[in-house]
C-alpha cells in the first residue's frame, strides 16, 4: 500500500515525484514512457535552467533527477498503461497492462495529445517542419515563413508568439468565423507580417526534407491554392488522457479535469491533478511543474493533519 500514486511521468508528474521523494511520501509513479508531448520537440527553448535541449534529451533529464532522488522511496513502474482505477473503502487501485498497485492518495499528471492532423504529408514532415509546440519550437524558425493551422485562442497565442521570430505568419481557419477572443484576433491581425484566412482547409503538406509549401482550398469554390512555408505549426485541440477517471471525476467540456486552483484538488476527495489534463488556463511544462509542485505539498499536509 502506498501513500500516493502518481499517474504520468511527464514535467508535471517528475517534479511531484521529485518533491515526493524528498518529502519521504511512499510512493509508485507509473508512466508509459518520461516527457510527455515534449519528446516531439527538436529543440525545447523555454525549460527554466535549460537554454535549449531536444525532446529525447528533455525526457532523460527528467527521469535521471527523480532516479536521483527516488531510491528506497518512489517506486518507479516504466513502461506501464494505466487501465482503469477503482475506489475501495481505504484506498485506491491503479490497474495497468502489467500490475495492479493500491495507493491511498492519487495525482494525476498524465497530460494530454495533440489532436493530429490527417493530412497527405502531415505524418511524413512531422519534425520536419511540422510541430506541434510553438513555445518549443518557435525561435527554430526565425526569418522563415510559417503556416498556423487553426483559428481557436490556442492558434492566435500561437501566432502572437510567432510574429516575434517569423518573416510572416499566415492562419488558416476551417470556418467563417474566429473562435478566439476578438480581442486577440484584433491585436494578431494589426501586425503586418500576419494573414488569416478563413472558410479554407488544409489539403497537404510538400516538401523535399523538410516542408517547403502548404496547399489549402476555399471551401466554397474549391479552389486550391500552394503557399511557401518552412513550418507548419498545428492547432487543432488536444485530448485529456483521462479516459481511466472520466466516470469518476468532474470534467470541463473539454474533457478536462475540474480542480480548485488553489490547490489542485479534484471534485473527488483523495485525488489531485496537474498539468495538461485539467482545466489550467495556460499548459506549457514549467506551469505543469509548478501545478504539481503546489499539488504535493497540499498532499503532504493532507497526509499529515488528518
């Protein structure tokens, strides 16, 4: 029986095993793999501490900080999915592809996937290219021009963010009408170097090695027409990896896990959340970090003054 169980092993879920370890919280972390979305970055800009650092490198890190720190105290189960979790009277069970592990307090940091996109190209220049991370990625592409795919408030704070490196910016919108606030459509669409179009789709993705043109078609004539572009950023939603609790737990319209930004408490009593799988406002891996820091030191005193 542990203390806590921490699902996920992504910058949210490291760091609380990090603090967990320190704390001495008996704990498992059970994870599929380290790093979460990030290991898709080539080159990761904005970790605090780190200048720049890719994906695969990004996820050793992680996981040989909480190997330092997790002997005789985090049991690290690698390489398991997590199947479902059920709620006995003292504690809960994790059931994954391999085992079953009970704990008797749960924080879930198993964050979320881009909604890809299925396009002809869109696999083949994935990381060539294509990306699905701006605050990642960005600055790579300074001087260059670029295609956003995506008309919501994740694509527009993507372009405010890349109207400071690119040459130009051009958005592409599936619908008449923006779904970001007008008032950030009104700030992204003042700068010169950006272009948004709107009621077009996204046909195929060209190139050589990398991306070189984007082929969008209006939805009404059916016109296609080819624009240059050395990136591609894609935002187009993510999904929760939440699917384990869903029946469980209070979720947003986005599937999203509801919890008290205070503390990081779920509507479930015993059971936490951080980073991209709730409803924070923002999601980028320090936030996720700093979520899950603030999670485990109110497990710790959870623990302490019952």
């Amino acid at each position: 029986m542990y203390e806590l169980a921490i699902l996920g092993g992504g910058p949210a879920g490291v760091a609380a095993g990090v603090y967990a370890a320190r704390k001495k919280l008996k704990t498992v972390l059970i994870t599929e793999s380290f790093g979460g979305q990030s290991t898709e970055s080539s080159g990761i800009q904005n970790w605090i501490g780190t200048i720049e650092i890719d994906g695969l490198a990004f996820s050793e890190m992680l996981k040989g900080h909480l190997l330092a720190y997790s002997d005789g105290i985090i049991d690290i189960k690698e390489g398991e999915k997590i199947e479902s979790v059920g709620k006995t009277d003292a504690s809960f069970e994790i059931k994954t592809n391999k085992n079953t592990h009970r704990a008797k307090n749960l924080l879930i940091t198993t964050g979320s996937h881009r909604r890809k996109l299925e396009i002809p190209g869109a696999e083949e220049f994935e990381n060539r290219g294509i990306t699905y991370c701006a605050s990642c990625d960005g600055p790579l592409f300074s001087g260059k021009d670029v295609v956003i795919i995506g008309g919501g408030n994740a694509g527009f704070e993507t372009a405010l963010q890349l109207l400071a490196h690119a040459k130009s910016v051009t958005l592409l919108h599936r619908s008449a009408n923006f779904k970001a606030d007008p008032i950030t459509v009104e700030k992204v669409l003042s700068d010169p170097k950006m272009k948004a179009l709107k009621n077009v789709l996204p046909v195929e993705i060209k190139g050589n090695k990398f991306v070189t043109e984007v082929v969008y078609e209006n939805k009404d004539t059916k016109e296609r027409t080819e624009i240059p572009a050395e990136g591609v950023f894609i935002e187009i939603g993510s999904v929760p990896n939440v699917d384990f609790v869903k029946d469980q737990l209070e979720l947003n319209e986005y599937n999203q896990i509801k919890i008290d930004h205070r503390n990081q408490r779920t509507s479930a009593e015993g059971i936490w959340a951080a980073g991209d799988c709730t409803d924070a406002l923002f999601h980028q891996n320090n936030i996720a970090a700093g979520d899950a820091v603030r999670a485990l030191e109110d497990i710790y005193i959870h623990l302490h003054t019952r």
